[in-house]
C-alpha cells in the first residue's frame, strides 16, 4: 500500500483551491435556496473501474470548508474499486457538503485518473522487467500530488524536480562537448548521494556513457531492435530507461526489449479523468 | 482576439510551479554541466496544429528565473498555428533557458491543450447557434488560468465560481422543495446582478422553471428530441443549456436541437495536453 | 437571517489582523502585568442599538490567540442588538483575553458598524421598492467581510469584483463610442450568466440603452423628477439604480421616484464604527 | 514632511486588494467594452480640501496592474490639496486605467480621509501643547498605512501594536492588584527601551502612579477640572494623555487642561472617507 | 518564568522548517523502511547541562507533522536542565515521530543554544546591576523566536526591530551633524512612548548627550576605565549600555565599571546549538 | 566558481527578513534623524579573512529595500577575502542604506560564517580523498541558503531534505528488524534514481550492508582504526561516510583513514558569524 501523504504537504493547495472556488462571496446557491438547517449525507461513487487516489486530500476538502462535517472512507488510497463501489460517505449540513463537492471531486477525478492511467500502463508490462515511471510533465503546483498518484498506481517516480538528480539531456550534452565531458562535469560538481542519468541518442554514445560510469542511460526514440541491443550492451553495469513515443499500444513491445524503466509524461499531462460522482 | 489577464492573476501560480521544480537545490544538471557563460536561442515550437494559450505565461516563467531572458513572442495568445510554427523565441544564458523550459512547456501544452480541445468542439457545432462553455471541473489551482483557456479557444465562461452565478443542480432543488421554491429563494435572496439557472430533468419540470422565471434552464441528459421539444417550450423565454453525456460524437446532434448553449466539463478535466517543443 | 461566511473566507484575515497587533514580541503588558493563572469571564457588549454582524470573527480571533479560550455567543451576526444587550461571552486566561480583545473589538466595531449604517437606510426606504445596495468602494483586504456587512443589514450586493458583472460605466461607454456600441460590444463577448448594466446620464441614453436591451441601467446623478421619468420609461423592460450623492437625508425621495435599486458607497467607506465594548 | 514608507511594508497589501477585485477573471467591462489599443490620461483629482495621503499607494497600485502605466504625482503626501486641485496624473491603455482605478481610489479615499481629519483636529488644538495620538482602533490588515496617515495627518503615533510599548489599562491593572504592583511588575520585566503608561481613574490612583515613577498617564473620561488638577500634579514627572469621550466638539477644552497627548479611536476607526475622484 | 509566546507567532515558521525538509516527497527512509503500524515512544533528551527553550515550538513540529502524535513536557521554556534530564516524552506512530524528529531538534538546538549561551553571561554578571541585552543581530526569519530565546535565558530584549525604539548610531550622528542635533531632530519626530538612546564615543559626546536629554546612551568599544567615568557621569541622569568587543573573557570587568546594560550581538549570530537528543 | 542560486530561490527570505525588520513603522531613527536628501556610498567590508557567501542576497536585500539603490560587487561567492578587502561598494539615500544595513549583514555574516568554517575544515583533509559534506542540521527557514553557503566553502551536500535520498538510521535499521531488511524494503520502495545509504555501528553490520548491496554507509562513531578497517572492507563495493564526535582536532585523523566522506553537523548549527562590516 502507498504509504500516506503528510496533510502539510498539500492543505495549502486544498485551501487555496477551495478559495478560488468559494471567491469573494461563498457558495451563493447553496445559501439562498438549501434550508439552514438541513443535514444529509452523500456517497463518493466510483462511476467506473478505477484505481483511487486523493481519498485523503477530499477528507481534507470537506472538512476546512466545515469542521463538523465526517468523512468514512471505505477505500484507500493506492486500492482498486469498480464500478459502483462507494468511496467514503460524508455527512454533515447539506449546504455545506455542496459547497465542497466539487472540489473535492476535482482532486479525486484527477488523481485517481492519474492512479488508473499508470495502473494500466503497469498492468500491461506485467511480467517483463520494466518499471514505469513518471516524468516532471506535471500539471503546475499540483507536482506533490500527481507524483503520489503515479506511485497510487503503481508507478514509481523519476525526478521529483530539477534538484534531486541528474538528468543529461542531449541539450545539456552539446553544450558541454558531449557524453564524456558532460558526465564527467556532473560526477565532479555533484555529492554522492546524487545519482547521474544521460540521455544518449545511439549506440556509440551509449558505450561511451557505459564508460564513463553513468549510473543509467535514457534510450530516447529508439526502435524495439535498437532498444534491445543497448540493453544488452548495458546489462549488468547501468539502467536503461526507454522514453519517446511510447504509447499504451507500444509499451509492451517496448517493455520486452529487458529495459529497466520506461518513462511516460501522459501519465501526468494527459491522463483523463477519473469518473467520481457524489450521490446524496 | 482574447483580452489578455493582468500578469497579477497568474504570477503568483507561476512562481510555485517554479520553485516545486527547483527544489532547494536548483537546476543541479544545468549547474554542474553547463559552461556558465554559454549562451543560447531557443524556440517553442507547435509540433502539431493547435489553438495557442499560455505564451504570457510562459514568458513570465523564463523572466522570473532569469530576468536577464529575451522573450519574443511570434504569436498571441487565442491564435492558431500550424505544426511547425515557431511561437515564440527566447534567448539568454543557455544554463537558464534549461532550467525554465519544463515548467514553461508544462502551462503552455495544458493551457494550448485546453483551448485547442475547446476549437475543435466550437468548431464541430459551427452554424449553429450553440455556445460552447466550461464548467467548474478544473485542475485545482489553474481555475484562472484554464478559464482564460476556455475563451482563447472560443468557448465561454460559465460560472468562474460559486460566487458569481446562481446555479440550482437537482440536490439543491430537491432540498428547496421543488423547482419554483427553489427559484423562489434564490430570487428572494441574491443580488439583482445574478442571473439565476436551473436544472430541470423533465419537461414538466421545464415549464415550471418557465413559469418562475429562470434566467436559463440547464437540461440534464435529455435525449435530442427531448431537448428540441424543450428549446421550443423554452423559446424567448429563456436560454437553455445542454450538459451531461455529451461527447465530440454527439455534440453536433445537441446544437442541432437549438440549446443556447453546451456544456462540457472535459474541456478542463480531460483535455489531452498540446505538443510544444523546445528546440535550442 | 443571513447564512455565516464560510471560515476559510476571512481565517487569513484574521491571522493577519492578530499579527499586525501582537508584532514580534506578543502582548508585553499583559505578559509582564497579568498574573499567568489568571482566569477570568468577558463580555461582549453593545453600548449602543446596532445590528450585529462580525460574531464569528470575533470568535475566531479570541481561539487563533488561544485555542483554549471559549466563546459563547448569544446573537447571530444578522441580528438586531440594543443597547446594553450582551453579544457574546469569552471566558479563558485573562491575560489572553485581554492580548485578543482590540482586535476583536476592531472588525465587530466595522462590521456591525456597516451592518448598521446599511440597516438604518433599508428601513428609511421601508415600503417602497427600492433595495440597497452598495459598491465596490470597500476597504482595501475587506471586500469579503464588508459586503457580507452590507448583506447582515438588510442591504444586497451590486458586483463583489470586476469579473461577476458587467457594469458600464461613463468612461467606458465613451471609449466604446456611445451606449448602443457599448451594450453590443458587452453582450458579444461575455458569458450568458453575466448580467449587464449600463450608467446613463440623459434620458436620451436611457432610450438607446432599452433599445439595446440592458439588464440595468445606473442612473447617475439624476434629479427625483429625472429619476421618475427614467423609471416610467424603464418599466417592465430592465431594472433601475439610481446613484450618486444619495445621503440619508434624501434617500427615501430617491426611492419614492420607484427605482429598483439605490447604490450608495458610503455604506462600506464611511460608516463610523460600532460601538462595542468588552467587559471584564 | 512625512518620511515615505518603504513599499516592501505596503506592496503585499496593495497586491492584495488589486486582487480581490479581479477575482478569477479580471475587469471583464473593461475587456470587452474597450478598445484595446485605446491609450488614456486621467487625473487624480480633490473634490474637496483634503491632507493628501496614499499617493505612493496609488502610484503602485496602477504599476501592479500594468507596469507600462505612468503615474506623475504633483503632491506628496502629508501636503494640502485644494478642492480641484490634481493630485497625480495617469496615463496608459485606456482599459488598464480603468481597471486599477477603484482600488487605487479606495487607497487614496481612505488614508486622506483619515489624514484629513487628523489635521482637522490637530489644528483645533492649535497654540495649545497637546498633541494628538492615534490608537489601536484600525481597520484589520491597514495598521501600517492607518498609522503612516495619522503621521501624515499631524498627529503622532501611540502604539504600533502590543509590543513597543506597555500600556496597563483598568482591566490590568486590577488583575495585578493596584497600580503600585501593576507597574513593579512592568518595570521588571520589560527592556530598557520600552516607556509604561498607566490608565488612572482618579486623582488618588495618579498619585500612585506618580510615586511609583510610571512614564506617561492615561487619564481616561475625566472632566476638564479634574483633567486640569492631574496635569498640575503629574507637572514635571510624567506625560499625561487624556483619552475617552473626546469629539471634535470638546477636543479644545481638553487641549486648554495642558495635557501632554490626547488620543482618538476615531481617527482610525470613523473617520470618513475623503473624496478624490479621477477623471478620464 | 518566561511567559510563552502565542503560537500564531511561530506557527509559519514551523511549518516552513517542515516542508523545506519533508520537499515533494516527503519522508521516503520511513515510508519504505518503516513498518506502517510501528508505534514508538521517543524522549527529547540533554545532552548537556542547557537552558531550556523551544519545548513549545518542538511539540507544535511534532503535532504540525501528524496531529495524533502526542507530546508531554517534562520541562518549561526557560528551565534549566542538567546533562541526562529528560525535557519530553513523544508518542505515536514510529515513522511520524522520525520525520519530525530533526525539525524539531534543530528548532531545540538552536534556541536552547541561545538561553543557554546567554544564561552563562547573565550569570557571570551576577551581582552587578548590569543586565545583558541582545541585539538585531539575529538569524533572518528567526527575529521573534531568538529575542524569545535571549528573555528564556535571563536577558532582556533592546529594540525588537528598527521602529520600537531609536537609535542613533555614529553614521546617524554624522549625518544628522552632531549629538545634539540628532537628539533633537529624533526628540521632535517620534510619538511620546518612543524611547531614546545614542551612541557615544567620547566623554564629550557624552556630556552633549546628557544634555540634550536622551534616554540611554550607547558607550561603543570604550576601554573599563573611561566606561567608569562615563557611569559616573550618566549616573541618575540616563541608562548607560557598554557595546562593542564584549567577550565572555571580559564580560564581567565590563559589568563591574556600573553600566546598567551590556549587549552583545554574539547570543545570537554566534551562540553554539545546544546538544539535545531524540532517543527512541 | 559555485553557480549562483536563482533569486527566486532566495526571495522571499530576503522580504521576510526584512519585514520582520521594519516591523510597522519602519526605520524611525533615520526617518528621523538623517537628512531626506542626504545621499551616500557604503562599503561591505571584510574584517577578517573569509570565505565569501552571501553578496547576490545581500545585493537583493539592499535593492528590496529601495530599488534605486546601487550595488557593486568586487567579489563573488565562493571567493576568497582577506581582512580589510571590500566585499561591494553600495549607493544611494543614506537613510535608505542604514535602514537594509543590518539585515544585509545578518545574511553576510551568517552564510560567510559557514562557508569560512566549511573551507577551513576542507583544508584541514587536503590532499586526502575525504570530502566534506553538511547534514540535515540546519537553521529552520535558510536550508537552501546553508546549503549553498557549504557548497561555497567547497564542501558538497549530503541529502537537501528527507526525500531525495534514503539514509537508514538506527532507529529505522531497528524498527525495519535488521540491515538486510532495511536495505530490502528500500530497495523495493524507491525510485531508481534514489541512492541509498545506511548506518552501521559495527563490522558486522558494514558487512552484511555490503552483502545487501547499499550504495554509501554511513560509519558513526567509531575510532580511527574501526573506520581504518571498514574503509578496507567496503573498498570497491560501497561509499563510506564518517561522522559523529568529529571535530576540527580529529578530523584530519579522521580523514586519513580513507573514509570517502566525513559528516558534521557543526557546519550549518554552529559555525560562528564571519566578521563583516559595513562603512558608510
């Protein structure tokens, strides 16, 4: 199971997405037309198969626009529910649960469509080697939660941003006379505890980063066959990572070239939604 | 041509995409592997046909980590481009140009994804008279942003908030007692700048709504003909808009029945990201 | 009664007020003056007949100074109170109570004082139809808690901001080239739940306005015979607002002209302060 | 001359309230009314005698919503205007004048106001040695600019919040056990730059505190007579501050007593907004 | 006892120092090492003979972190502890407590550092009337919680900022054109609660400063025999505050010339952190 | 050269240390005292030799203050200074100067400080293959400054915070049931772009961490010659990091045991302040 998320992570992203919602003057239908003192209870619903994430993070949502609400949850983060299975159930004053519904659906639609996007990507490599993990195409100001869905579904991160790891692209490469020089200027100017990636683009510069004592290599665009080799030529002394182009359609192929990872940015800019409702 | 936001709706956003990416480090790879005196040109390029949005934004992201960056947009926000356009070219130290260009691509392929998304589907429901509008599904934090998407691709605002509208859904209704007490409160009890709409799910429930004055009536999951039967009850009276269930497949069919107006929450939850590329 | 400002609307307010007072060093009298232990009992009281509004901000910032302080309250913000009358009781550590009492004092003073002030012009247009409201000459940081001042005294709110509502004014309509131009260029660009009002100063304008289909229209500045004219023309084909040096002393004539609205700014930016005591 | 403050210790305020107008879609009249190359010059103008203050408040206020606006200030604040006399001149995009205009107007109304009226009283007190003192009685969230235009207005600060100074109050000084214990414990536990000031009722309790060597006194709601006895005793040992039931009407007759301060809420917390207005 | 500061002046801080270091992924050691269900019990313990302080702020680190963990004091702010005391008890799920645990410990480390860095010069003063005072001289960002640690330690707080009191320092001085100018020009610009020093370096400057009627002057890096006359001459007139090359090593000889106040901007800028443990 | 941080990184502890600075009335000695006009030129001057840190903060904090201010840099961070070398010449309203004086020499102080310290213990291990790295015992709120301030004084970091690298503690190798275990867990659980490192308190342990496969560990407190013997094991297989009781006076003994790294928390939580002046 995913291990939980600390609320200070993300109760300021919850508060500010509520306050866009709630703007200058609160939730105006729920206060002009639900009588005061009505209370009700609603059902978070899966409205498809899905994979859940954000079970907290919708907790969180209702309870800072009201305190005395109750949230039950009946799944977990990082678990699978099929169609029709109830979430959580929340109770409390109904203008209340109204004025938080979709917020805390937005959270929960998205989340748990990352979940179920990477879940399915995973599902489909079953039995190769392949990791799937998720880049730093992330939606702005929501990285936290989208690299813990990713890791909901199953995935496992790549860099969680520009200050945990070195990744060479080829950009870097040029800039810094190529594959040699450009590792050798990382594994100098780096601590020890920072491991160094380098994006190679042919066979040539793989083994001259296989040299050069990268500790793995991103195999961008590279054809199944092409993929093969290199991995073949790396085993044993760096990761291979696949990237580029991979589709739902290829990734098997992909993951049955013995690639140690294969990284995906739809997981996290693309993926749909997550079919939510709430049912009072 | 799209009004631009005031740089003040938004730079609040792009300064923490900024910073969730550079961590407490910054851009290690950039620093360790980068001659720091290098320089560059890079530009964003269209690798596909899309309605562009986000080149302010994305400005902004490149000024704000390095002040010293030359931006200088060939587009506008709310313009299409073809695969292959340049919309915009950026100059300065190369180290830097680097360590802004995820975060830049991340609001520029959402945003140009939302409102290419939102082209196509007011561009499949032309001559007829249906506008196109977003809901309240957005990505928490970006409402602002993915609503100012919505226009640059054609499509209209509904609400922007809880706040600004009064929209009676069916658990309000049911909770009021019905479609005229429900009508009635919210014209007791809000502002004479708010137009006030109402779900109706039956025609009966239509002519009630008719009867009491709404200013739209939103018509849930009708049937085509259902919705033509209601847009002729529904004539000079008041507008009326589709929600619910409506797809590219069968958006045409619903303006065809004459709505006012459609109503597709995907346009801000699902809408696939548009491909930029930075190419230095 | 009017429905209570969810707390995440004014939380931050508070916090920030609380601060500004306590600085870098706390309450130092109290700290140095006040025996630890001591315990003691508050009350809330009014000194003069005011209508209450700002409770639950008050006691909210006696629990953010101390969680353990409890506060009873034994009025509703919406209330009338008279003089005398206690509003609530805080009992705690005596020296919290007394680090926590001005800034409470300081928003029950300005909000019961608007609450007040807009409370005793509703009832000098008792039985007419005029309703009032007020405008976006708020204190700047206060638009939330202000206009729900306004809504505690019996008065609605015009626009909350500049995005909720068209409101064309002078400048504008002169930019745009004239009231019919003005209204067209309006109604082509914003969403169908944005109501439209446009200020005329003429009867001319007022015409071309009803013509051009306003859903308002701002009568600025016009004399009562004026206004009654405008009025019998608007009838039955959009509302009517009337502003402009409007005072208490000639409020009621205004809205005997048979306006729909009267809009009068000094109701948020000149009402004096409550007066609201705390008693120990 | 008033020093200017420093914009770090406004900006964020400024920010603030530029950005609860907008809300989440900004001058949606402006944007769609105005043309959006239209470029305008509008003046800030005194529509009655004022003690200017706020200028550089509104001078940012128009530069935060564009930076290409040019704000040219003929006054500074702390000076006098005339009624018609122009303040500031603005230029720029028509629609982006039109935009910061309420906020900055709101800024400007304000703070004049509160200087204006200080000098008012400041001047009714004139040839006499009493100065005047504002208190804590400011609006939530302006204490730094409230107290900034009591400076500009003539007037002199108390407080700027619970920590720069001790002042025992009734309430403190019974939880003490006198006035005699009240100010031994002050005195022992505060720096050696902070003055104590006590709240006397009688005659008596000033003898106390004369003896125990308090700094300053609060006489609170003493008649003139009793006022003119104090200051007679206090003569030479500490400074007297009369406080309670001052109004414009007596403020000269408490001046007359000789007390060193005399401090007014009201300056803060009722002092009507002054009129500018700003004319295209 | 120190009294505590509230906690709404420490509460962002806090919870900055923990997402700085929980970042976006918060702690991944104790999500994949960690038994998820394994509670513990730790003990904040001394390592060394300290004066307690940041007991109050450790707990609010702990809670922050995971609001079930439970934490019991054995020891207040502004104690003294001996090597091996126990100064608390915290309880609750294992993982929770060790991502917490360094946060806490550096907040404990530092402030302990302080109280106890300035308890020793307090102490070594004993006897004389001198009391230590810190300076501005603190950590940025810490201002409110280090003047915090230097009371807890016995000394006291000189200015909390630039704007609680003044100080006229040399270039001041120079600027202003000499003691007795800069004494009057301060004398005529600050409100009446506003305490007055100036740095002297010579008997003459003294003798001008008496004069001119300051509160407290300043004798800056003056030799013990020139402070003795300075005492002397200063004596019943004014506070006299030795500054400048005060070291441990000569603390005491500067108390014994009679100074009434000795500061030393090391309690803060260089004090060592104090040795406190977690053990579990 | 260590390559500077981006501003943003930096810019709101600059704001905040100088709000915390300027309080609510700002800087009332030079607003009162020194000349309006008076015009100055300040130089940041070394007073002892140094490793430099901190002149693009202190450069910011001078400018935040007032933008017009001119400021010369003659060094860079991660230079060396000698006693009496000018760091940067800075220009502008004297009273302006005086007022962001200190907290530029806060920052200066305390960054230079650790960078000195940090230097002289790299030099203390020269010409042996021991590298310097800091810990997670940082001053709440500066992590990012501290650590650039380490790398300036040419030490590297070890991990920025609790989630960019896997470090088993005791406690966690205990609660996992073992080192085999911990390291299994990790392994399982983390991303491939994550090092793992672990403590071991005997050979016993190290040996069964080498078997296990951990890329670095940790050795605490063991003895020259332990550490001697454990160097020789891990030799070839995995990174060995010395720390705990490490001290300027063992660190070269220590170093020449061969240990890859030597931690000391000392760097960042108790490196005194480096002597900066600032001479106007």
């Amino acid at each position: 199971m995913t291990p939980p998320l600390p609320q200070l992570l993300y109760e300021e992203t919850v508060r500010r997405a509520l306050t866009e919602d709630l703007g200058r003057g609160g939730d105006i239908t729920s206060d002009a037309v639900v009588p005061k003192d009505a209370r009700a209870t609603g059902s978070l619903v899966a409205r498809a198969d899905l994979r859940v994430c954000g079970l907290d993070v919708a907790a969180l949502t209702f309870r800072l626009l009201d305190p005395e609400i109750e949230f039950l949850s009946f799944k977990k983060d990082g678990c699978d529910a099929a169609r029709g299975d109830t979430l959580a159930s929340v109770s409390g004053r109904a203008g209340a649960l109204l004025s938080a519904e979709r917020v805390a659906l937005n959270f929960l639609g998205r989340l748990s469509g990352i979940a179920t996007t990477t879940r399915s990507v995973v599902s489909s490599v079953a039995h190769t080697q392949a990791r799937i993990v998720s880049t730093r195409k992330t939606t702005p100001g929501l990285r936290v939660l989208e690299k813990y869905a990713v890791r909901c579904g199953g995935g496992q991160n790549h860099r969680l941003g520009l200050d945990d790891a070195v990744l060479i692209k080829d950009n870097h490469r040029a800039l810094a006379g190529g594959v040699k020089e450009a590792l050798a200027r990382a594994r100098a100017n780096v601590g020890h505890m920072i491991k160094i990636e380098i994006e190679v683009d042919t066979l040539d510069q793989l083994r001259e980063a296989l040299e050069a004592g990268a500790d793995a290599v991103l195999l961008d665009n590279m054809p199944p066959e092409t993929l093969r080799e290199a991995v073949s030529l790396a085993r044993g002394r760096c990761l291979t990572e696949a990237s580029g182009g991979i589709t739902p359609a290829n990734v098997r192929a992909v993951a049955e070239t013995g690639v140690d990872l294969i990284s995906l940015g739809w997981l996290t800019h693309s993926a749909p939604s997550a079919d939510v409702a709430f049912d009072l």
